[in-house]
C-alpha cells in the first residue's frame, strides 16, 4: 500500500513539473521579429483604409497581428517618439529611429505587425515597423 502511494505521489509530482514547464514555454516564448517575416500582404495604405471603410470586422479578422508591406507618402514623421504617419491615415511605430530622417511626401514602403483600426479617429496603426528601402 505505502508503494503504491509513493507511486503515485512521483507520478503527481512528474505531470505537475510536465504541465508547469509547459505553461512555462508557453508564456514566455520568444518575441516575433517583424523584420525576418515574411509579409502576409502587401498593398497601397489607401487600399488598405478602404477596405476598413468598406467591412471593418472582416479586415479586421484579416489583418490584425499579421506582418503587412504598405505603401504610402510619408505625411509626418516624429522622431522623437519614433512614429511617421502615411497619407495621413497610417500611424506607424518604429523600434528604432533608423530611417526616420526621410522628407515629408515621400513615397515608402514599411513592414511592420498591424495593430488595428481606430474608428473614431478612422486611422490605421502598426507597430514593430521597419522602412524598407
């Protein structure tokens, strides 16, 4: 009976360690590196913002947290903060200010992780951007 309950605790004590490694790699894994992937689409920011005035939940659903490839003319750029926005509908974050000493109405493409659509303000925001050349 005692060799039994000691089985049983190791077992406990083996899928308790199991489960909590696990947990473990799962929360703390490595963070994506926008710059190595590859886009899932590439498009115009005008396009882009039209499809967000057309269906926002469906754009939504397919370009929230996804690497995109967008093209547009710089209408700001902030370096102080490390932002820029394109054609005034794309506010884009940068991890770096590597880039960042462009001139405002230049045509750019940017990659970068698209966070979402602000509806009240109708602008498009990304993070983790990197200017391509």
């Amino acid at each position: 009976m005692k060799k039994n309950r000691n089985t049983i605790l190791i077992l406990l004590v083996l899928s308790a360690t199991f489960i909590v490694s696990i947990l473990f790699f799962y929360v703390y894994k490595d963070h994506r590196d926008i710059g190595q992937e590859e886009a899932s689409f590439t498009m115009s920011v005008n396009e882009l913002h039209r499809q967000f005035q057309t269906n926002d939940s469906l754009a939504n659903a397919t370009y929230v947290d996804k690497t995109i490839l967008v093209s547009g003319l710089v209408s700001s750029i902030d370096k102080i903060n490390k932002a820029m926005t394109l054609n005034e509908k794309l506010f884009l974050t940068f991890n770096s200010t590597d880039g960042l000493d462009i001139q405002p109405q230049k045509l750019v493409k940017i990659k970068g992780r698209f966070v979402g659509y602000d509806d009240l303000m109708e602008e498009l925001k990304m993070d983790q951007c990197i200017l391509i050349k």
